[in-house]
C-alpha cells in the first residue's frame, strides 16, 4: 500500500505548482515527425495533358494498375513522380501514330 501525504495548500499555489510541470515537460516533448507527404498530386485532366491522352486511356490504366490512383477529399489524383517514372509510352505496345511520332 502506497504512502498517501496530505498537505494544505492554496490555489495559488497548486496552479503554480501544475504551471511549472507542464512547462518542464513540454521543454522536454519533441513532437511527433508526421510522415509530411510533400508530393505533387495531378489530377486526372492533368495527367492526360502531360502525357498526351485521354480520360479513357487513363481509367484503362488505372484499371491494369499501370497508374496508381490516390482518392483524396473524393478527388482521383496520382503522383506526378509516380506518373512521370512510371509511365513510359515506349514501356507499352501503343502504336506509333497515338504517341505523336506518326
């Protein structure tokens, strides 16, 4: 059984008392490192302009997993790095003449 010490003191007192833990240990607390995704995110319309297709050619490859889709705030948006390194028209059996050689 624990030793149980009554003593008399003011609120004051107490309030101080609790002020300069709480300023003890908050010197001492390092936050949390959330994992900050600090990636640039394209939207669909956005991912065909940069590679030059359209939304059907899009939703087939997010279909076949050649794109990975993020759903965020109800929004399908992909990473640009992802998007960039990832898709690569010369990696698929696309016809010349739809990759603008033609």
């Amino acid at each position: 059984m624990e030793k149980q010490i009554m003593i008399s003191l003011s609120v004051n007192e107490l309030a101080e008392i609790i002020s300069k833990t709480v300023k003890a240990c908050l010197i001492d607390w390092k936050p949390a490192q959330r994992n900050q995704d600090t990636s640039v995110y394209l939207t669909r319309a956005q991912v065909c302009d940069r590679l030059h297709i359209s939304l059907p050619t899009v939703h087939a490859w997010m279909k076949k997993g050649i794109l990975k889709p993020y759903h965020i705030g109800g929004r399908t948006l992909f990473r640009e790095s992802e998007v960039m390194t990832e898709v690569n028209p010369a990696s698929f059996d696309i016809p010349a003449k739809s990759r603008g050689i033609c």
